[in-house]
C-alpha cells in the first residue's frame, strides 16, 4: 500500500516547482512588455507604411471591393478561422476603421456584413467582470444592430456556436443566446443559411428562444432560408412553441440542406419532420431538400434508439440524399424494423465500434430511388472487425432497391467473394470505390493475422473482373488496398476493360506504391488516372 506521506511529499514538490516558475515568470515580465509594445509599435507602423504605398493606394475600388468580400464572407460549414478569446469576426468593421476610402467603400457593400459568426464561449465561460458587465452587452447588441442595418437587404449567414467544457452556468448560456438570436430575429426573413453549433461536455440544455408568431402562416416566417444546421441544441422551449418552431423551420420554401447533430427535444423534431413532407409533397413551390444529415441523431432521445431513428427516417420521404453519422451510441445489437427511405444518394459514416449496428441498420433499409450508396469508416478509426452479417444485409438491400449507379466502400472489411456476389446484382453500376482496412496491429506492433484479414481488393477480384463482363457499364473504378498485391493484374484487367476511362489507385500505406509511373501512363491512351494517396 502506498504511503499517504509519499504522496503528499510529490504533491508539494510539485507546488514549489510551480512557484518557482512564476517567480520566473514574474522576473521576465518588465523586459517583455517593452518588447511587446515595441513589437506593437513597429506592426502599426509596418501595417500604415503598407497602407500608403501607391500599390494599396491606387487599387481600383472594384478590384478593393472582390478583397473586401473575400476576408468578409465564410462558409459557415467550414471549421472557423476564428482564434481563441475572439467573440465576434468584425472584419467588416475593421476594414471601415482603416480610412475613409475604405469605410465609403465597405459601407456601401451589404454583402460584407451579411456574415454574422458569434462565439459565445468567453462569454459564458468566463468569470472576469467584463464579460459579465452590462457594457458588453450593449457592445454586442450595437455591434449587431450595425451588421444587420448596412447588410440590408442582402440575405443573411450565421453562425452561433460555442465549445463548453467542464461546469458552466447555463442560465448564462441562454441569457447570451437569447439577447443574441432576438437582434437576429429582427431580420428572420432574410436568414438563408443558419448553424447553431454548441459542442457541450455538459449536461446542462441549450436553448433557442426564436418568437415565431402562431397567427401567422408557418411558410412566410423564414422565406429565404436555406440551410440549417442545429448542434448539440436540446431545448427549443415548451411545447407549444417547440411544435410551432418545427413546423416553421419544416415549412420554409427554400430549406435544402438541413443537418441535426444529437438530439433535439421531441415535440421539435415531430413538428419539424411532420412539416417537411406535408410541405414538400411534389410541389414546385417547395421542392425536395438536397441533403439532411443526422449525427449522432439518437443520442439521448428515447431509450428505443433504433425505433426512433427508424422513424426519423420513415419521414424523410421527400429528401434526395440522406447522410447518418456515427447513427447511435450503444454498443448493444440493435434489432431495426423494415423502413423505406426515398432518398436517391445514401451515406453512412461510422466512427467507433458500429460495424455490427451497421449491417442491421443496412438489413433493415429498403431504398427504391437508390443511386448511390456510400459507407465511410474515416481513417483514424479503430479497423472495424469482419462482420459475416454484413455481406447478406448488403445483397438484400440492394434486391430491394433502385438501380444502383454507384458504390463506395471505404475501409470496409469484405471478401473478394463477397463483394462479387452483390456486383452480379447491380448491372448498372457505373462507378465502384473501394478502400481496403489498414491491418489491425497485435501488442508492439505486430501485424495481427494478415492472412486472416479479409482483403476485398485483390488478384482474384481483379481476375474476375478481366474474364468477366459483370457491370458492363462501369467506367470509374478506384481501389486502395493494404495487402501485398502484386499491381501487375489490376492493369491486366484494365488492358480487357477498356469501358473503364478513369482510373484512380493506391496503396496504404502511401509509399507502398510502385506504379506511379505505370498509372500515369494510362493518360496517354485518354483514361483519367489518378494516384489516391
């Protein structure tokens, strides 16, 4: 048994090492801040010299404005570029504080403030008086006030979001979030495309209060909107206006991609998912949406987790590609009942253990519009192990399906067998992905069994493929694989499959490729080739 005095003694070498570091640190500090106002100093000067060289001066204000929009506008899907301790890109407002040219010019630019990206996470993370202080809130409710003024009436992106770790006061969280989305909701009917994105280690809620009016038609509230994408949002209020909300997001005309990340409150997603078939039954007026992703859909939602994403999915019946990520978190065999999914274009991205939730999920589905069909495992990710279920759930669905065009498997274990079973079912494909496992690694490193491993890229696929006329019509075939294959017979099989016009191959890892040169060669005969690395 170890000796409490033992570690009390660690425990106050540690604290006088730390003491000692800040006594450094505090020697340190008079020559550092001369320095950094030096440094500071020279910036200013080396940024107004930059300012009024002739190259800067004599811009046409054309070619000013392409600038402006350029650092102004953001896809709010992309990470942000936003750093640490920043609450707000006030690009915009910087760009008009450099001289008058620049405001007359920017000011007179609606789409350089028509990007609005909040952060939230100083804010209600920390514990400092300002920002707890009533003059940051009139800040941010000015600084708001103008963005939503001179953007009119260009339509407006926005992002709110905020990464929370550890205890946080949520009653905070949503005083922000409120006094933020009413400024916004003044011009709700230009939001086109909308992301609150909260990524919370906490289980407290975060909620949207948006005060949509019941008098009036759901359709008219958001007329322009047409992405949205709610993470991590738990609460939209009671239950009266979570319905009303839902059905307002479900109803806007020009909704086309929608992405929900964990799970919402139910009476929102009944109201949202309700609305949007209604809304969308064939229409011209409101046509079907383009994409809905759900990650991590059935998080905390119900203890029946496939049931209900079974029904969240029953009623997409008006979407053309359907993405679920990561579909739920249990590790337990789940038993899905049959659904039908309208959606042309379906992809799965599985992080974890999901392999076997994969291929009842996959039993389940019957897709009769199916065109493509996608499953990604992302790299990183622990190599899922060999599921024989996967094979018969895979060659049922597609008996049950539409014609199928394309086929991606990425870093799914498979037999070569397998996998030619099910292409004898889909003549018409014209496109097959395929991307072999890495090897599962035994303790210090040791390639475990890769004999045993299955290796759905290999000389007997390959072989296949040169005497056999299976999917005729194929003419993009990319292929990965992991095992020692000897390159030589995929480019027999090209020499016979001449309908094959772009190539694209690799190896993992990478720098096991010896065929660069070879594959390049393909160009010369008028095939795409590619090397995938």
């Amino acid at each position: 048994m170890a000796n409490p005095d033992d570690s009390k003694s660690v425990q106050l070498k540690e604290i006088v090492h730390l003491i000692e570091e800040a006594q450094q640190y505090s020697l340190q500090c008079p020559e550092i801040r001369p320095m950094f106002s030096q440094l500071f100093k020279s910036f200013r000067s080396q940024m107004q010299g930059l300012l009024a060289t002739r190259t800067i001066a004599l811009l046409p204000a054309d070619v000013l404005c392409e600038c402006f929009a350029f650092a102004c506008n953001f896809d709010p899907h992309d990470p942000p570029a936003l750093g640490r301790g920043v609450s707000m890109n006030i690009t915009a407002l910087e760009l008009a504080s450099v001289c008058t040219r620049w405001r007359g010019l920017i000011t007179k630019m609606p789409t350089a403030w028509s990007c609005i990206d909040l952060d939230l996470t100083l804010l209600v993370g920390s514990t400092s008086n300002y920002f707890q202080s009533a003059t940051l809130q009139n800040l941010i409710a000015r600084t708001l006030t103008t963005y939503m003024s001179r953007s009119r009436p260009v339509p407006l992106t926005i992002r709110v979001r905020g990464h929370f770790k550890g205890d946080i006061s949520h009653e905070r969280l949503n005083f922000f979030l409120t006094l933020v989305t009413l400024h916004l909701f003044t011009e709700s009917h230009r939001w086109r495309h909308v992301v609150f994105d909260f990524q919370d280690d906490t289980s407290g809620i975060t909620r949207i209060d948006l005060p949509f009016s019941p008098d009036e038609p759901a359709e008219e509230h958001l007329p322009e909107l047409q992405t949205l994408s709610l993470s991590n949002v738990l609460s939209v209020g009671n239950a009266d206006d979570s319905m009303l909300r839902g059905r307002v997001f479900g109803a806007s005309p020009n909704l086309r991609h929608l992405k929900l990340t964990k799970a919402m409150d139910s009476n929102f997603m009944a109201a949202l998912q309700e609305s949007l078939p209604i809304y969308r039954a064939g229409t011209d007026r409101y046509p079907w949406l383009d994409t809905v992703v759900l990650d991590r859909f059935a998080y905390s939602m119900t203890d029946h987790l496939p049931a209900r994403l079974t029904w969240a999915l029953s009623q997409l019946t008006c979407v053309n590609k359907v993405v679920i990520m990561n579909p739920i978190t249990t590790m337990n065999v789940p038993l899905f009942p049959p659904m039908e999914v309208s959606a042309r274009d379906f992809v799965v991205h599985l992080g974890g253990h999901k392999d076997i939730i994969f291929a009842a999920l996959v039993y389940a589905l019957t897709l009769p519009r199916l065109r493509s069909f996608e499953v990604i495992i992302p790299r990183g990710e622990t190599p899922a192990s060999y599921d024989a279920a996967l094979h018969k759930s895979l060659f049922e669905m597609f008996v049950r399906s539409g014609t199928l065009r394309k086929l991606s498997l990425k870093r799914v274990p498979l037999w070569a067998k397998e996998l030619m079973d099910i292409l004898h079912i889909l003549p018409a494909l014209e496109e097959l992905i395929l991307h072999e496992p890495p090897h599962k690694r035994a303790p210090f490193g040791y390639l475990a069994g890769e004999a045993e491993d299955p290796h759905v890229v290999s000389e007997t696929l390959c072989l296949w493929f040169t005497v056999s006329d299976v999917v005729p019509k194929l003419n993009t075939l990319e292929m990965v694989w992991a095992c020692g294959m000897d390159a030589g017979c995929v480019f027999d099989m090209l020499e016979e499959r001449k309908g094959i016009t772009e190539v694209r191959l690799g190896t993992i890892p990478p720098e096991k490729c010896d065929f660069r040169d070879r594959l390049l060669g393909l160009r010369g005969s008028g095939r795409k080739a590619t090397l995938v690395t």
